[in-house]
C-alpha cells in the first residue's frame, strides 16, 4: 500500500451540532460508526472513518458540533475539534440547507480553517421546490465565495458522488496511516458503548440523554454469543428512575434495542445487562471524565 501514487490524508468533517456531520460520514463509508440522532450534541468523541480503495486511503473524521462550552465536557469536546483542524488535509465544513448562511457565519469565522474546503450544503432532500433550492444554494456561495460547494443529502445520497470526487482529487500523496482492514480508529467497546447512547437519545427525552454516559464495564466472547455489561452513567437519582421506568420497562426497552444494534453490528448473538449509576455533577469532574474516556 505504500507504492509511489499512493495517495492517504484525513478528511475532517466540520459544523455546528444538527447539521447532519455524522449521516454524512456514516453515508460515505457505507457503515454507521457514528450515532446519529435529531438531538443536538448528540456527537461527543472524535471518531475517525477509514475508507480504503485502490491506491487510496480517505480518513474521514467526524468532530463533535460546534457549541459555547457550558461543562467540562463541553469543553473537552471542543478540544477535540482544535485537534481536528490540526491534522486535517481537507475540512468539509457542513451546514444544514435550512440555516441561514448568516447564522452560521459565527462557526464557520470561528474555525480558521488554514487548509482546502469544501463547503457542503446538507440536507437538500427537505427543500422540493428546486427554485427555493437553488436559491438558497446561491446565497450560500455568495456569502462565502472563497469556497467550492457541493449541495449534498446524506439522506438521499444526493450530490455524494461528486463530493466524492473532489476528495479524492484532493489528497495529498502519502503512505497509508492504518492497516487496510482498519474501519476505525476506535475499539469495539467504543461503538457498543455509543448504541446504547444512541438508544437513550431515541427513547428518552429533555434532559436524560444530555446527562449519561455509558460505560462497558466487560466484554466477554463466547463460542456463541458475547457477553457485554455496561454501566449508565446519570447525574441524579430522578435520572435513574425514568432510565429504569415503572417496573423496570424502560431499561427492558433500552436493553432490547442496544442489543438489536449491537448484533447488528457484530453479527452475532448478544447477552446483554445494562446498570444505572447516580454520579452527580460528573460532567464538571475532572476524574469522571478522565474515568469515561474523555481524557483527549
């Protein structure tokens, strides 16, 4: 993989939270490695991507949404993005169709992007009328004129293929960084831990997701199934009683449809206990974040 012409770089995807950042890395890859939900913050590690094609290695990355930080979590995550415009060969900055460009002027100013972009118009699949579409398009380019834009829909796979192009042509020639059966940069636990997240994101609402963390305290492989307990971080003990529900319903519900996702993604079968935890204030604790893996 390191013949002369091989080309490799990371492409780092950029923008405020709900702009659909982790639909389009998911839709790239052909593999959802990143959680997605309509709720926003929902992204909160760095994960990368690897896409490996003949003579050619695109690492996507997908960064947390661009937010004032109000914890140390949130600041955590920022500092996740400062170290993505770091190491980027190409950003794809991403705003949803329906924002305003002026709007998301403030982030995109904020960034300082010093290395080539790419403007990507999300989520054209909601505007039907093409005049309102083509509209809206030509008022982006013209509030950031110094950018290539590419309308895209990660919903629809709309406009992916000609983004797909201008990636490729953009990276620089470079040896491959990881091996070529590399989908991730992150371990399985990692993804395991993110479903269940995802889960709680789907099925619970106001605050509840926004305070959880989730934890995979083991992960045993058997000859016919994995074993795999996590733990559920809350940060009160009311917290813990909607996560557990009346009679127990809501962690049943939780824990049946982690685990669809996670055979899904494992093809195999799954046992699967999940536990809930009261640590108040854990997201302005420097320990527990150290303890929950947002220690880079």
């Amino acid at each position: 993989m390191n013949n002369s012409g091989f080309k490799a770089g990371f492409v780092n995807i950029f923008g405020p939270p709900n702009a659909g950042k982790s639909s389009l890395m998911n839709a790239l890859l052909g593999e959802q490695l990143a959680i997605v939900s309509p709720k926003v913050q929902t992204t909160r590690h760095r994960i990368l991507g690897i896409l490996n094609e003949p003579g050619m290695q695109i690492i996507f990355s997908d960064t947390p949404g661009i937010i004032e930080p109000k914890y140390k979590l949130h600041q955590k995550m920022m500092l996740q993005v400062k170290n993505a415009l770091e190491d980027a060969d190409l950003a794809l900055l991403i705003s949803d169709i329906t924002e305003s460009p002026e709007r998301f002027r403030t982030v995109a100013e904020g960034l300082h992007l010093k290395v080539p972009t790419l403007l990507l118009i999300n989520k054209t699949d909601l505007i039907k009328d093409q005049n309102l579409r083509a509209q809206k398009i030509a008022t982006y380019q013209a509030a950031f004129p110094e950018w290539d834009l590419v309308p895209v829909s990660a919903h629809s796979g709309e406009g992916l293929d000609t983004l797909m192009g201008k990636v490729r042509a953009a990276l620089p020639e470079a040896p491959a960084y990881f091996p070529d059966d590399d989908i991730s940069d992150r371990p399985t636990r990692f993804f395991v831990a993110e479903m269940v997240r995802e889960q709680i994101y789907a099925l619970f609402q106001d605050e509840i997701p926004y305070h959880t963390a989730v934890i995979i305290q083991s992960f045993e492989t058997k000859p016919s199934l994995d074993v795999i307990k996590a733990e559920i971080i809350v940060s009160r003990e009311t917290q813990k009683m909607i996560l557990l529900g009346k009679g127990g319903k809501g962690i049943k519900e939780l824990g049946i449809r982690s685990r669809k996702k996670m055979e899904e993604f494992l093809q195999r079968k799954v046992h699967l206990e999940l536990f809930v935890k009261v640590r108040p204030k854990w997201r302005d604790n420097e320990a527990y974040l150290r303890e929950y893996g947002y220690d880079k």
